[in-house]
C-alpha cells in the first residue's frame, strides 16, 4: 500500500511495533527493489519481531519511505556516458581482468563444490550467499518462509564454526548433496528454535516454493564461473555501473541542493519525516518504541532530521547501517555537528529526540563510517559480510546473519533504554 504522502510503501499489514527503514542512493523503483523490500521486511518481521512486539510478532508495522523519484534527475538522459566509437587517445589496452580471474582459481577448481568448499571453512558465509541469492527473486509468501529457514540456517552454521552441530553437511561431496542435506536438517526443526514454516504460519505450497528459490540460487552459483571476457562485454558491464555511480552522487548533491533551497520543506526530507511521524503515531501504551533503520545515505537523512531540520521528531533507536555520517560531520555539511575546538577531545552533541545509536560499517565496504570518535555518544559495530570492495555495501540487509547480530545488539540498546 502507498500514501501520496510520503510514499510510504508499508509491508505486513500491521498495527503494531513501527520500524521504519530509510534507504540510501542510487535506489529506484523496479521489480527488483519490490523484491528487496519483501525480503528485507520478511527478515525483519522473522527476528526483530519476537523482540519489539508485546502481542503478535506477525502485526510488526515496516514503513519504508521512498524518496527515489524526488532524487538525482539527468536532465541530457545520461548522454555524458562515453559512447563506443570515440576515437582513442592511445593504444587500446587488451588485458583481461575476467581471464586473470579465471586462472586464478586454479585447473582443478570443479564448479559443483563451490558452496560446499565455503562450508567448510566459513559456514556462515556459505548460508548467507545461498540466501542473498535466493532473496533476489522471492515474492509473498515464500519470502517469508525463505527468511525463517535462512535465521535456522545461520543458527545451525553458527553451532557448526564452533564445532557444536553434528548435522552440518560439510562432507557433502558436492553442492546438490549439500543443500540437499542441510534442507533435511532444517525440516527436522534441529537449528535453534522450532522450524519458521510453522512459526508463521506458511502453507506448504510456500515452502515449496522457497525451496524452488534455493535450489535455483545454487544454479546460480554454480553458474557464476568467471568468463573470458572482451572488449564488448566490459562495454557492456560498465553501463549499469555507470548509472549507479552517477545515480548515487547525484543522489547526495540532490539531498544536499535541497536542503540548503528548501530547508524542512525539501522533498527527500519531507518523505523521510513523514514516515517517522505515522511510525510516532503507530506507538502504543503495549508497544511504545520506534526503531529507525537507515541504510547509507538514509542515515544521513535521518540524522539531519533529527539533529536539525526536524528536532521535534524522536525514535528510542537509529540503526545506521554503512552510513556516512561520521565522515559528512567532518566535511561540516551539518548544521548541529559544529567544528571542533580540539579534535582529540571534543565530540558532537547527537539529536535531543534520539536515545540510542548503533552504528555498524563492514570494513571492506569503503562508503561506511564509524561515529564513536565523532559524536558524544553512539556505539559502533563491525560486521564483515565477506563481500569485495564494490559488493560490500550492498549486501548487509540480504544475508540472515546480520539480522541474527541485529536482534542480539537491538535487544541490549533496548534493555539499556528501559533502565535509563
């Protein structure tokens, strides 16, 4: 359902237990975003849950304010991408990084054991991939079973990395026998906790399709061998990173431009703070909290809002989540986070309305920040999603561990926030 109104685009058809979870550039509406919300929200309803709702886990509210149409807009229709034809300006180089990484994984690599090689060194790792991937092309309902059966996977990988699960398939002798066998270890109910299907009530005809959407990832995987490339393909390849790239600049100068024209009335904000008041007007005596998620840029959002364009907003948790706040403070591009006198001592004030701030940046991603060293309070978290450089940054919300540590670390800021 969406409101013309800040372009809410709400998820489970709750009453109860506002999240609202803000997202970051380069993000535009498509099939595939809709995909990404119906995954993120199955995750969150699955474990936060059980954590913030007094009642019935499943009324959990997810507010997903949408601020991409009201970002970056190329008015030339991204005519500054450079065009093949153009005459070059020296020799054409030939070297081809997707043959290198074809040789690199050796003569004897065999492409059926590449998921079941991961599980026997990082089974976390290997649970998290399978259900990245397997998220991306999941709708209503197996997104939801799909979400419960990855939490008892990445518990059972957690028991098997400290050695404590006997039923961990890492002898498979190739990654068909091990999802096979792993599938079996869940719908034995041995992972923590009883298995998700029952738990939320999925029909068997979602299972079913949630085991579809796994074994299809697996394809995937096993598929995603490096080819040899060519000039054409790496043609080809850059344009999506391209637009992404110049999307997500563009986003930030958009906010930015904005605010400094518009101040509180500027479109990307109004959105935003529209979707943290209906999350304060959803709060009830049974479940008084609000917890803001943002991911990336929405943490700078969501902070600027806090902080300076709309002080009289409040949640009792911001989540930032590979976010550039920190780093923008230092740039002095917000107003309530002033230059320091003497940086070794003196730290920013956070919002008056905020009472808790996690903030967890993964170290390979080069877009996240920490906060700790820049603001009086604020805790700071290091998660590694296993991902390279350029993968990093988009992969937190897509893998069931990092929804596993959400839970633990959400708990204790709540528990802290009950007792102050």
């Amino acid at each position: 359902m969406e409101h013309s109104v800040g372009s809410v685009l709400r998820s489970g058809g709750g009453i109860a237990v506002p999240v609202v979870f803000v997202h970051g550039v380069a993000t535009r509406r498509s099939a595939d975003y809709l995909r990404t919300v119906t995954q993120r929200d199955a995750l969150l309803r699955t474990v936060l849950g059980p954590i913030l709702c007094a009642d019935d886990a499943s009324k959990m509210t997810v507010l997903n304010p949408y601020w991409g149409d009201v970002g970056a807009k190329f008015v030339w229709n991204h005519a500054s991408y450079p065009s093949h034809g153009v005459e070059s300006f020296g020799a054409d180089g030939s070297l081809d990084v997707t043959s290198l990484l074809e040789l690199s994984a050796g003569e004897g690599a065999r492409r059926n054991q590449v998921l079941t090689a991961l599980a026997r060194e990082a089974p976390s790792d290997a649970v998290d991939l399978l259900w990245m991937i397997a998220g991306t092309r999941a709708g209503e309902p197996e997104a939801q079973i799909l979400a419960g059966m990855g939490i008892e996977a990445a518990a059972l990988a957690e028991l098997a990395a400290s050695g404590q699960a006997i039923d961990w398939p890492a002898d498979a002798s190739d990654d068909e026998e091990f999802l096979s066998r792993l599938l079996e270890s869940l719908s034995a109910g041995r992972a923590n906790g009883p298995p998700s299907h029952e738990a939320f009530g999925g029909q068997r005809g979602g299972r079913r399709m949630a085991v579809l959407r796994l074994r299809e990832a697996l394809s995937r995987v096993t598929a995603a061998v490096p080819r040899a490339g060519s000039s054409a393909v790496r043609r080809a390849a850059r344009r999506p990173v391209h637009t992404a790239g110049t999307r997500f600049i563009g986003d930030v100068l958009a906010y930015f431009r904005q605010r400094e024209e518009q101040g509180d009335q500027a479109p990307i904000a109004q959105r935003v703070a529209s979707a943290l008041e209906e999350g304060l007007r959803l709060r009830t005596s049974a479940d008084p909290r609000l917890v803001v998620i943002a991911h990336s840029m929405g943490g700078n959002i969501v902070y600027d809002l806090l902080s300076h364009l709309r002080p009289d907003l409040e949640c009792d948790v911001l989540v930032t989540v590979g976010s550039q706040v920190g780093f923008m403070a230092e740039l002095g591009l917000f107003p309530a986070a002033p230059a320091p006198a003497d940086p070794d001592r003196d730290r920013a004030p956070i919002p008056d309305g905020l009472s808790r701030w996690i903030n967890i940046f993964d170290p390979n991603d080069p877009l996240s920040f920490v906060i700790s060293s820049i603001f009086a309070s604020g805790q700071d978290f290091s998660y590694s999603t296993g991902r390279g450089l350029m993968a990093a940054h988009g992969a937190y919300f897509r893998m069931p561990s990092f929804y596993r540590r959400l839970a633990e670390r959400l708990t204790a800021a709540l528990s802290m926030e009950s007792h102050d």
